[in-house]
C-alpha cells in the first residue's frame, strides 16, 4: 500500500509539503497540489482517515440513533440526513436501538469512542435516563434531536406538531360527515403518540362528538386477534364511519383487515393515517393522510448540527414543522 514517503519520492517534494496537501493546508500552491494529487493517483493512494482525524481533532464523523430503520418515516429523515451530511464532507454511522434504551446507550458509548462530531438522535420509547447524551454535549459534542426528543432542559429539536397533525385528520373525517370515529393509537411509550390521541379528543369535543375510550384501540399486528377485536366493535358499533389511525402502516393494515370483514373503503368507513409515505399514493384504495415533513425534518436536523460544528459552539434552539392535511380515495 502506498504512503506518503512513496509520494515524496514520486514527486521530490518534502514530507511535510505533501502532508500539507492532504490536510488542506492554504500554505500549499494549487500548482504543488495538482502535482501531488496526481502522483497519488498514480500510487493509488489511500488517505488514513484515521490518522488524519487525530491530527485534526475531528473525525468527520456524525453518529445517528433512530429507533427502526425499516420504518418508512425513519428512512426518508435519514436519507435527507444523508444527502445534507454528504454535502458537507461528512461520513454518517446508523445504528437502531430497536426501542430499547440498553441499544441506544451501547450506540452513544460506540459513538463516543469513535469520536464522532456530533449526534442526531430520535429517542427510543423506553428512554429515560440521558446521562450519556449530557455526557456528549459536556465535551462539546452537538445533539440534535428529531422527531421523538425528551424533556431536557437545554437541548436542540426538531419535531412535527403531532397534536395539530391528528386533529386535522379527525376534523376531516367529521367534515366528510363522520359521526362515529375510532382512533387506532399507537404506543403510549411514546410521546408522540400520545399527542395524536390528544389531537383526535379535542377534535372531537370541538365539534360536539362524543368521546369513548371504547373507541380509542391499541392494535398488536396478531392479525387473527385484531380482525376479532375489529369485527366485535363493528358488530356492537354497526354505525362507525370513521377510522384514524396513528401511522400509514396501521391505516394499510387497518383498510386490509376491513376489506377481509367485507367492509367498504371509503363507502362504508373512511380511513385516514399518518406519516404521507410513499406507499399510500399507490394503495388501493389510495390513503389520505397527514404529511409528517421526514425528509424536511431530516434536512432541518442536520443542517442544526452543522451550524453548531461550524460555529464551534452549541447552539440550542427548537424547530416545529405543520403538517399537512394529503386527502385521497380513502376519504
């Protein structure tokens, strides 16, 4: 493997001429680093990324923690996060905590040895203790937080407005003349979800409908069970017309599951979800929903850390998205 010492050689220029160059030092004529850029090519040189990273001081390196990579809404935040880190020169590291709080402090602490530049982080739903993320921002190291952030005192965030997301989706279902309407929620581990729930109650009490918690269901994605828990709340509510789910993947599941039922979509029951991922334009019928900005929240996180990196300073300060209001067939 080619060093620098072979690129001296090549080109009769002193070690630390060349060590300049693959340093971006301005002290180097554009004539003298053409000369060595091109020897290197020759060579097949190879930078060590490593090495040069301790000279520095940084590693170049951004660390980001999201709980599912396989989630539609978590892959369109990372590939913005990608793109706008690529950009910069910066290289990215994922890793999932697959909702579990023990995974994501083994990925602070992995991160912290490989000294990363800073960390773009959506916490997982058992998170509690943030000793590490402190740890991280005590040493100077950025921490932005998206879409799922915890209550911190001081700390960076973006984030969408869940609550106006979910009482729009239920608003529209009543003014699409809904009378009876189920929420399908998520996790109540997680803050966001429970914003959504929020969203679709006071949609409800604004517009003079009553609110069941016989009408508020947990699904568990055992199909057998949840078409059973479905039917009987048909069966015992024959007047539902209206059904929010509180992600596109639930609402596709929930469509699916009615559909075997033999009910209607949206003649009998008009479906709504949450998220406006890619998939819901090319179901059947196609899914209205509530646009969740991934790919403007990934951008808008990333940039954050940047001018935290670049102003060599932490800076704090939250950013909350609206959401949108996407009507299709299932409405």
């Amino acid at each position: 493997m080619a060093s620098i010492k072979d690129i001296s050689k090549l080109t009769g220029l002193s070690l630390a001429t060349v060590s300049r160059v693959f340093n971006n030092s301005p002290l180097v004529s554009e004539k003298t680093r053409q000369k060595v850029l091109k020897a290197a090519e020759k060579l097949d040189y190879q930078p060590n990324m490593m090495a040069a990273a301790l000279r520095s001081g940084k590693s170049k390196i951004i660390g980001v923690i999201v709980p599912e990579i396989n989630n539609h809404f978590f892959s369109g935040v990372i590939n913005s996060i990608e793109k706008k880190l690529s950009d910069a020169d910066y290289n990215i590291i994922i890793s999932q905590s697959h909702e579990s709080e023990e995974l994501e402090k083994k990925a602070l602490q992995s991160f912290m040895k490989l000294n990363v530049d800073g960390v773009l982080l959506s916490i997982s739903k058992e998170t509690t203790d943030f000793l590490l993320v402190q740890k991280l921002m005590n040493q100077k190291i950025p921490v932005v937080f998206f879409d799922r952030t915890p209550k911190l005192e001081v700390s960076s965030s973006v984030v969408l407005d869940d609550y106006k997301g979910a009482f729009m989706a239920t608003s529209h279902l009543i003014d699409k003349g809904c009378k009876q309407i189920i929420h399908i929620a998520g996790d109540p581990k997680v803050s966001i979800f429970n914003k959504r729930k929020e969203g679709y109650i006071d949609a409800l009490k604004q517009k003079n409908h009553d609110v069941s918690e016989d009408f508020i269901l947990t699904l568990t994605h055992d199909q057998l069970r949840d078409m059973s828990v479905i039917k009987q709340l048909f069966q015992n509510n024959p007047k539902i017309d209206g059904i929010f789910a509180h992600g596109d993947e639930i609402s596709l599941y929930v469509i699916n599951i009615l559909t075997t039922l033999g009910i209607q979509v949206p003649k009998q029951v008009k479906v709504i979800g949450f998220g406006n991922v890619d998939f819901t334009e090319h179901t059947y019928p196609r899914i209205s929903t509530i646009d969740q900005k991934s790919h403007e929240m990934g951008l808008l996180a990333a940039e954050m850390l940047l001018k935290s990196l670049n102003d060599e300073e932490i800076i704090h300060s939250q950013q909350i998205l609206s959401p949108e209001l996407i009507i299709r067939e299932s409405t």
